[in-house]
C-alpha cells in the first residue's frame, strides 16, 4: 500500500467526520445541542459545551484534513518522474518526437493587369 493511499483513506475518514459535525450543528439551536440541555435557564452547561464541542471539533478535522491534504500532494511530488521532467533534465533516452520543418517553394501567383 503506496503513501498517497494511506493518505487517501485518512481523507476520506475525516471529510465523513467533518460531514457528521457539521450537520449535526444547527445555528437556530434546534439540533443535536438542544437535546441536551433543554430551554431557558436551568442549564447544567449542556448547550453552552455541546456547542463549544462541535464548534472546536470543526475547526480541528478542517485543520486536519488541510494538512492531510498538503502531505498528500508532497507524497504526489515525490513518486517516479514523468516524461516531462526527463526532457526538461535531458534524459538521453528519451527520443525527439518532434518532425523537422520542411521547407515549401513559395508560389507565387501571375500578375494580371486589368485592361479596360
């Protein structure tokens, strides 16, 4: 199993994560949160921390899945060089594709005069 796929199946697992948070969050206080703790005043601190809970695991798999992300594409940069990358370091085994020009006689077209 190659790094980018380790990588692959870690993004895949904290972008699920990421979608469950986020929509169990609700910005009116009728989600997950309100279940908790129930309305008015007699909180025993449910809302309050079930929010700043969903809120910093938010912020947190975003992180995570950025950085995620970032070391994927350097483990991307790192694997076998492309054809490209040996024209550019002229790598001898790669060939001239290229035709050379040909040169074409230039035609030039009969001058006609107009006579009236």
């Amino acid at each position: 199993m190659s790094t980018f796929t380790i990588f692959l199946v870690l993004i895949i697992i904290v972008a699920f994560l990421l979608v469950v948070v986020i929509m169990v969050q609700n910005p009116k206080g009728g989600g997950l949160s309100s279940s908790f703790g129930g309305g008015g005043g007699q909180q025993l601190g449910g809302v309050k921390k079930t929010t700043d809970f969903l809120d910093k695991s938010t912020w947190t798999l975003a992180t995570i899945m950025l950085a995620l992300i970032l070391l994927s594409n350097v483990t991307i940069m790192g694997g076998s060089a492309t054809a490209e990358s040996r024209v550019i370091n002229s790598d001898p085994s790669i060939e001239n594709t290229v035709p050379e020009a040909t040169q074409t006689p230039l035609q030039t077209q009969p001058e006609t005069q107009d006579q009236q």
